[in-house]
C-alpha cells in the first residue's frame, strides 16, 4: 500500500507532469534543430523550432494546476517566422546560431532527464524499504 501512495504522490506532482512535457519538447526541438542543420545549404529552406505557443499553453496549464491539462499539451514545431535570411535565396538558417541552440537544449534535456530519474529513484526507495521492512 505504501507503494501505491507513493507512486501516486510522485506521479501525480503538477513539476512532474511539467517536467514530462518539457521532456518531450526538448526530444522534439532536437530533431527540429537537426533538420536545420542538414539543410543548411537547402536553396529556400526555412528554419523550424518549437512552436512558439507551447510556452504559452505551458503556463496556461500550470496555472490552472489541472493534471489533464498536462496530458492534453502535445508540442509541435513550426516554422520560425522571427528568423530573417541569412542568404540571397532566402534560408534563413545560422549554422552558429543552431549549434548554440543544440547545446542549449542539450543541457535542458539532461536537466529534465536527471529531474525525473530523482522521481523514480523515490518510488525505488519505497519500494526497497516495503520489501525490507
């Protein structure tokens, strides 16, 4: 029963359920800055990125401290209107600029990850304090 109350209590945490969607955003926004990266060279490509109105469906659900907000918050990319050509047939992608981005979302993307496995690593204890208790 202990278990179960704890699982639930981990779980069930408005941070966990944040920290699960900025997971997965931060999976997508990878394949998404890689995208751009190998077209850089792409006559006309346009850079894409994680669409910009996930930080404000983020924060809508946080303050609504509703759990099936959460569920319901799926990220999507779209493309970067904010980004200006670098080159006369209208790329607009900055191999420097995705590089640092990569970077940046690689160290979120640990952060999250190491946040998470601290959550599981709680329901471990339980469950090894349950069975040696």
């Amino acid at each position: 029963m202990l278990i179960k109350v704890v699982v639930d209590a981990v779980f069930s945490t408005q941070q966990y359920q944040m920290a699960k969607r900025l997971l997965d955003a931060a999976a997508l926004r990878h394949d998404a800055l890689a995208s751009n990266i190998a077209n850089v060279e792409t006559p006309g490509y346009k850079r894409i990125d994680l669409a910009p109105d996930f930080q404000t469906h983020l924060n809508e659900a946080f303050q609504s401290k509703d759990q099936q907000a959460f569920v319901n918050l799926v990220p999507t990319v779209a493309e970067d209107m904010t980004a200006a050509a670098v080159r006369p047939d209208g790329n607009n992608v900055s191999m420097d600029k995705e590089l640092m981005e990569v970077n940046r979302n690689s160290e979120e993307y640990q952060f999250l990850t190491q946040y998470l496995s601290s959550n599981l690593q709680q329901i471990r204890a339980a469950i090894s304090s349950q069975n040696n208790g």
